[in-house]
C-alpha cells in the first residue's frame, strides 16, 4: 500500500513530482485480452504476422490499454489520507506520442499540478503524467488527468 500524506504534505507536492511507478512488462496476452473487451481486434494489435509487415515490425499495445495502466500505476504513489473513494474524472490533455511494441516495459511518471476543494468532502486533483517506454527518448503517452476524491468512511 502507497504511502498516505496529511492534505498539508500533499499539497507540498502540488508542482513537484509525487513519484515514479514499477515498470509493466506489456504481453502480448494483455493485448488481446484488451482487444477482446473492447472490441478492437486490429491486425497491428493481435495478429504478429502481419503487424510484421507493419512500420512497427510488431504488434503494438492499444492507446487505451496503456492509458488504462495509469490507474494501477496511481495506486503505488502517496495519497491523500482520509480518502474513502476516488474516481476518475477525465483528462484535460491525453496524446500518444510513442507506439508501445510487445515486450516493451512501461511506467508512469506523476506530477500533482493542482489539489483542488470542489466542496465540503470533494476534492479534485490534477496530474500531468508521462508514461515512459524503457529505453526509448520519447513517451507512450503524457496526459493531464484530473480525478476525485472523496473523504470520509469507506462502505
């Protein structure tokens, strides 16, 4: 479990990087099974014979899958203690820069741009996030991505 914060050390935070996460080795099994919830069977995605043919020479993870790692990767940074619930809200920003091929290994760069009080319990925050490719210059992804928080007792 991610180290919790007081609201005072974690808006300290707010400008700063709040942590890196572990790497994630991308299989192609992720893929797939991405593929098979989302119904989006691209040959570039599931079929390693003809994404050989392909500018990327593999197959390459979906976007989206990379995109959804970010919340497994949020939950090894430090959080706000007193939260019961978080959600996601949205993203103000989401580029892909870089293809993540099979085999590549990901992790996700946070910084805490804003901690912001939407009402009494309510709290939204702000990440910029880098999802870095191991040994690549460029990112897979780099995302401004606001999510609640709710403070109280869990259910």
């Amino acid at each position: 479990m991610a180290k919790q914060l007081t609201r005072a050390e974690y808006e300290a935070f707010v400008g700063k990087e709040i942590g890196v996460s572990q790497w994630y080795t991308i299989t192609q099994d992720q893929i797939d099974q991405f593929a098979d919830c989302t119904h989006d069977h691209q040959f570039i995605h599931v079929d390693p014979e003809a994404a050989a043919h392909s500018p990327f020479g593999t197959t390459i993870a979906h976007g989206f899958l990379t995109v959804s790692l970010m919340s497994a990767m949020l939950y090894e940074m430090p959080s706000l203690e007193g939260v019961a619930m978080g959600v996601n809200y949205g993203m103000n920003k989401l580029r892909f820069v870089s293809p993540v091929k099979v085999g590549s290994r990901v992790r996700g760069r946070f910084v805490l741009q804003a901690l912001d009080d939407i009402r009494e319990g309510e709290i939204q925050t702000t990440f910029a996030v880098t999802v870095e490719i191991e040994n690549q210059e460029k990112p897979a992804v780099v995302a401004e991505w606001l999510g609640r928080r709710y403070l109280g007792a869990s259910t």
